[in-house]
C-alpha cells in the first residue's frame, strides 16, 4: 500500500508540473506577449519589468541547459535524450522507497516531459522568467527548469539526510544483527 500511495504521488507530481509547465508557456506566448499560435521560434517580445528585480521576457532556448549546444541543430537528439532520460528516471522512481526522493525523480522528471513537448512543438524551449541584478542577467528559464532545479535539490538534500529503515536494512543484509560499520 505505502509503495502504491509513493507512485501514485510521483506521477501526480509529475502531471501537475507538465500541466503547470505547459500552461504558464501557453499564457505567456498568448496573452502576455500576444504571440500568435503556433508560434515560431524566433519570435521574440519586449521585456515586462514586473518588479526591479525579475522582468518577463520571451527567449527561445535551443539548446540545453544556458543555451550550451544551441546552434548544434539536435532539435530530435535533444529530444530523444530528454525522453530516454526521463524514461529511466521513471522506472528508478517505481523503485525508491521514500517519498522525498521520490518527488525529487518526479519533479526532474516533469521538467524533462515539458521542455521535450516545446522542443516538439516549436523547436526550442520556450523561457520567461529572467532574475537580474545590478546590470547582471541570469539565464532565463521556466517552470519546467525550475521544477528539475528543485528536484535535483531535494536528492542533495535527501542524500544528508540519517535513513534509519535504510542502515537497519543494511545492517541485517550483511549480518550484523543491527550493527552499522
């Protein structure tokens, strides 16, 4: 029962990220910036400063993480390696017996789903939010970025984290009635 309530949270996690994912990209692209759909890549729009520090913007990223391999042309690579990767995340998670790292695969693997269904649909990923300081602007992402940043947090958080059912576990695989070497 544990494990069945553990896989379905993980692929509700992963369901709410691509709908949110999807649906802030399409509320950007349509109401927002007012670009018609479909929209080609290249289409761009002037910034929105929301406050003095975050603006909306309309960048399209077509390569990987901070644009890397953009002009490579692995539109279809790009997108058979997010899937692949996706896919063996998916079966890790089925997997795993705690629910943090458990949310973690499923917000990565949310994250991946949704910026390979813009590579799909328009060619490149679509990117609004941009963070800036003192003249310095960060990349621009979205919220499928945000979400494998997340999740890629929570697995460092979880790997500090003291799992006694685990060391027990450990303990009595090897033999040491309980003892942890």
């Amino acid at each position: 029962m544990v494990a069945r309530s553990r896989w379905r949270l993980g692929l509700l996690a992963i369901l709410v990220v691509v709908a949110l994912d999807q649906a802030s990209k399409w509320w950007v692209l349509t109401s927002l910036f007012e670009l018609p759909l479909p929209v080609r890549a290249g289409m761009g729009a002037v910034p929105i400063e929301v406050t003095p520090f975050f603006n909306l913007v309309m960048v399209w990223n077509y390569g990987v993480s901070f644009g890397l391999f953009g002009d490579s042309g692995a539109r279809w690579l790009l997108v058979a390696l997010s899937l692949t990767i996706a896919a063996i995340l998916l079966v890790w998670m089925a997997r795993l017996s705690r629910r943090l790292p458990t949310l973690a695969f499923a917000l990565i693997i949310g994250g991946a789903v949704g910026n390979a269904i813009d590579r799909i649909v328009f060619g490149a990923v679509a990117d609004f939010l941009d963070f800036h300081a003192y003249g310095y602007h960060f990349w621009a992402f979205n919220v499928a970025d945000s979400a494998i940043t997340i999740g890629v947090c929570l697995i460092l958080v979880d790997s500090f984290l003291v799992h006694p059912q685990a060391e027990a576990g450990e303990a009595r695989r090897a033999g040491n009635d309980g003892e942890v070497s």
